[in-house]
C-alpha cells in the first residue's frame, strides 16, 4: 500500500480582535502497512510568537494511543518541530493529551514524526502555513497587487526562489509591487494547487475559474 496522505476540512475564523485569520486544517494519513493517524495543522495570522501548531494522534482506543502536540517554527531558513505541554486539536485517531515529557518517551514517537514530515511534504495546506511561516516573498504585477486581475501566471524563479505573480497585463518592471506569497494565497485559494512548482517552473490558466496548466 501506497503512503497516504488525505486532506480534510479546513476552518477558517477571524481572531476574537479581528485583528489577523486562525487556520486550521485536518487530514489523515494512512502509512505502507496500514498504520492509521490523524493530523491538524494550525496557524494565527498576525500572532505572537509567529510559530504554527500540529496535533498528531495515534491508537485510538488502544492503551499506547494518545496525542501527541508540537510547534513547527523558523530554524535556518527551514521548519523544525518542537513538542509542546499545550494540547492543540482533537483528532480522530487520538487518544490522551501528552504532555513533552511523555511523547518523548512514548515508543511510537519516531513514527510520529515521520507522520509530520510526510504531511508538511504533502499536504497543500501545509506548504501555504510554512510560507506564513518562513515569509516566503513574491513579486506580484501591480493589477494584481491591487486585486484589478486575477493571477493567471506564477512563476518559481530559479536564480532566487522568489515567486512571480501577473495576470491579463503585461508584466511591468517598473510598477511591480513586493509582498509576501502567504498574503496572495489568502486572496486565492486556488493557488494552493500550484504550490509544489519547482524552482524554474510556472503555471499558467485562462481566467480564474480555469485550472492551472504547465508545469515546467
């Protein structure tokens, strides 16, 4: 059996300040042999400390089930994990809260992580939390910038990494605006679909309810 990583609902609600967005996405995974888990990914736009959170939970209805909670956090222009007292989500395949100490010494630890790294890989609403994360940046034509497009083409660029965001309008050096990618997906959801380009990759549609096209 395949390794499986299947997304599910994501939550959406404005903070009680309205000051920023609280994300939440869940998903379960499913591993080679059949093991079973469940995950929430969780990101506050505008908090502080500027760190997400991933519940993961194992054995549910078994004595060595439970769930196990960490933060995923800015390390060297990359994410690291760390386990956390603070429970984030209920999952469905979780059993008890544990705290740091005992997912640390829990046997099926290992696994666990492996679980979070297979989702940070491939679930698409984790790689628009580590763009929030890490501040991924984007060049973005001012039509777009200014929400007067859709965006029609993204590009990776090769040479620095940075994405590069047009719509109908040729691209214009000279207007072009700077911002952050996890900003552009927040207007557009659709662009969690083209997310895994490569660097040197682009994509392209006709209009915005179009899907995307081109992968190279």
């Amino acid at each position: 059996m395949d390794i499986q990583v299947v997304e599910g609902a994501l939550l959406e609600a404005p903070t009680r300040a309205v000051t920023g967005m609280d994300r939440r996405a869940f998903g379960e995974f499913v591993g080679p042999r059949g093991e079973l888990a469940s995950y929430a990914l969780g990101w506050t736009t505008g908090a502080d400390p500027h760190v997400a959170r991933l519940s993961v939970g194992i054995g549910a209805g078994n004595p060595g089930g439970g769930t196990f909670h960490a933060v995923i956090f800015d390390n060297e222009e990359g994410h690291a994990f760390s386990l956390t007292d603070d429970p984030f989500e209920r999952v469905p395949e979780g059993g008890p809260d544990l705290t740091a100490d005992q997912a640390r010494a829990h046997p099926d630890l290992p696994f666990v992580w492996a679980v979070a790294d297979l989702v940070v890989e491939r679930d698409r609403r984790a790689w628009w939390l580590l763009h929030w994360l890490l501040g991924t940046p984007c060049v973005q034509t001012a039509e777009v910038f200014e929400r007067q497009e859709p965006i029609l083409h993204v590009r990776h660029d090769a040479a620095d990494g940075v994405w590069l965001l047009s719509g109908a309008s040729e691209p214009d050096r000279g207007t072009a605006k700077v911002g952050h990618l996890h900003h552009a997906i927040d207007e557009d959801q659709s662009l969690l679909d083209v997310l895994d380009l490569e660097p040197g990759g682009s994509a392209f549609r006709a209009d915005s309810g179009s899907p995307w096209s081109g992968r190279g």
